[in-house]
C-alpha cells in the first residue's frame, strides 16, 4: 500500500509539475496528433514549448527521431520526451507537460491506398486473359499504400505481369511512376482458377482408336491454367494408347490420323490439271504409294520411255501436277 501511495504521488508530480511557490522552467503541451514536413524530428515541431528563452529554445531543438520508411509513424509518449530532455541536460524536475500521454507523428504525404492499388492490378489481369475465364480470384498477397510527397499531381499506376509465377496463381507488379519517373513498386499476388473444358473417357479406349461422341464426352472443371485460345474437343483424333473409362484425356495422348492410303504403287491414276478456261487429263503410272495430300512421281503415258512428273494426290484419286511436272506435262500432252 505505501509503494502504491508513493507511485501515485509521483505520478501527480509528473502530471501537474512542481507545486506551491515553485514553478515549473520548461511547459510542454502535447497535441494526440501532428502531421511534420520535415523527415527529422525535434521537440518544437509536436508540441507547444514554453518557459524561460534559454531553456526554451535548448528545449525546442532536442531531436526525438527521424522518419526512415514512406508511410512511416512515429508515436512519442511522455517518458521518451522527458528521456531526451534529460540527456540533454535538462531534468524531468525543470519540466511540466500536459494535454495527451503521447504524439502520434506523421510526414505530410499524399498516399495511394492499398485498395487502388489492387483494383488497378485486379483490372489489369483482366485484361490479359479475360474476365469471363475466371472461375476464381482471390487476393492472397495484399499491396502496402504508397505515400508521395505533398502537391504530387502527375502519379500514374502502371502495371505488369511479374517475370516469374508460380502455377495456381499470378503476380501483378505496379510501378508508381511521379511525373514520368518510377518511384517505387508494389506486388499484389493473386490465387487464380479457371472453368475450361477438358475431354473424358465414357468406356475404355484401346490404343489406335478415333474418338467420337460414342466413346468420350466434354465437361467443364475448374483448374489452376487456363484453356488454351486454339483449343479444341479432340473428336476424329486416334489415342496412342489405352485410356481407362473415367480417365482424362490429355492432348498429349492424341494425335490426327494417317491420311487415308487412296494410290498405290504402279496403280495407273490419272493427272488432271484444271482451270477457269480448261481441263486437261492424261493417264500415268503412280511409282510409290500415295496418300492424301502427299506428293509422288507419276510416268506419264504407257510407254516404258515416257516422263516422270511429280504430282499431288487427292481426296478423290485423281492427281495434280506440282511445280516442276508442269512443263512435262505439256511435252507430254503436246499443250
């Protein structure tokens, strides 16, 4: 109880200075708040000093911090106040203070709030790979605000993809730039899912099967990539190897068909060359097998001495001379 008493007495002796006829040398009132435009700090910037000129103005010019961070706070309470006072020279007894127990200082900045700049970011990745692909985006690293000095007018957020991202999510970089200079940068990292289509297995598909409506059916899922823009059910598409009812089916496991073998070798074909103004036929001999779209040699005529050209094979049988078989196909058809 006596510790008490004494603490409480002490406390009031702080709080109310010296009492009866004596008076305090150093008055100090504290605001709750203080907005500096200095980066250092000094006793006369947060508070009201008064008291005699000589230990006033000594008083005034006592440094308690200096901002280091933009955005930066700095809370002075009294016990630091009357700390620094002491170390420099002048004691706790010489001083009274009043109003709030402690000063909350803040530079005199303009700030982007941390909102701003995740809706620019958010926007931005909507932009990229478009908003209706999105099954989910959630914020998953929040930016910090951004102060800029006072009287800043010409601010823009520019924002990018980040150069490395991890699967499952995308990393936004918003440059702050002032007056056409990059002042600093903030990263704002999204978790992402997309609805994209992808192609199951209805029953089990032996290796070299064509995939029809029959044996496969498409559904939408979410996942952690997006649908590429060229993608495409793999219908008509062969399985190169067994896929399991129920199972995926990756595009890595597909691939077209052959072309369909329509010429074979020493099969006599004909080589049609057509135009708006005429068509032109002959017979020739196929010296390879040839499917659909393939290029092979053709020895026009029946004579063992007859002309190789080289022709391209068709849907329908027939082939068409290609490039250097132009010319002989005239010496041949006397056109």
């Amino acid at each position: 109880m006596k510790w008490a008493v004494m603490a409480w007495m002490a406390m009031a002796a702080m709080e109310s200075g010296p009492t009866g006829t004596e008076q305090a040398q150093l008055r100090i009132y504290l605001p709750r708040e203080i907005i500096v435009q200095q980066d250092d700090l000094r006793l006369g910037q947060i508070g009201i000093v008064r008291g005699q000129e000589s230990i006033r103005a000594k008083a005034e010019q006592v440094e308690l911090g200096k901002f280091s961070l933009t955005g930066q706070q700095i809370v002075l309470d009294r016990v630091s106040i009357l700390s620094r006072l002491a170390s420099s020279g002048i004691g706790a007894d010489q001083v009274q203070i009043t109003g709030a127990q402690a000063v909350l200082v803040r530079r005199d900045e303009k700030r982007i709030a941390p909102e701003r700049i995740e809706a620019v970011a958010r926007s931005f990745l909507g932009t990229v790979i478009g908003p209706d692909r999105f099954c989910e985006l959630k914020v998953i690293r929040s930016p910090q605000g951004w102060a800029l000095p006072e009287g800043s007018e010409n601010v823009v957020l520019r924002p990018q993809m980040g150069q490395y991202q991890v699967k499952g999510t995308q990393r936004i970089i918003v440059e702050i730039v002032l007056d056409g200079k990059v002042v600093g940068r903030r990263d704002v990292v999204f978790s992402v899912r997309f609805q994209r289509r992808r192609a199951i297995a209805t029953q089990d598909i032996p290796a070299g099967t064509f995939l029809t409506n029959l044996n496969m059916k498409i559904e939408m899922v979410d996942s952690d990539t997006a649908e590429p823009a060229d993608w495409k059910p793999p219908y008509g598409q062969v399985v190169q190897r067994l896929i399991r009812s129920g199972e995926s089916i990756p595009d890595s496991l597909v691939a077209p068909p052959e072309p369909v073998l329509v010429v074979k070798r020493r099969q006599m074909v004909v080589v049609r060359l057509e135009s708006k103004l005429l068509q032109l036929s002959w017979v020739g001999e196929a010296l390879s097998d040839g499917r659909v779209g393939e290029l092979i040699k053709v020895k026009m005529g029946a004579q063992r001495n007859g002309r190789t050209i080289t022709a391209r094979v068709k849907e329908d049988g027939t082939l068409e001379p290609y490039r250097e078989g132009m010319e002989v196909w005239a010496a041949n058809t006397g056109s």
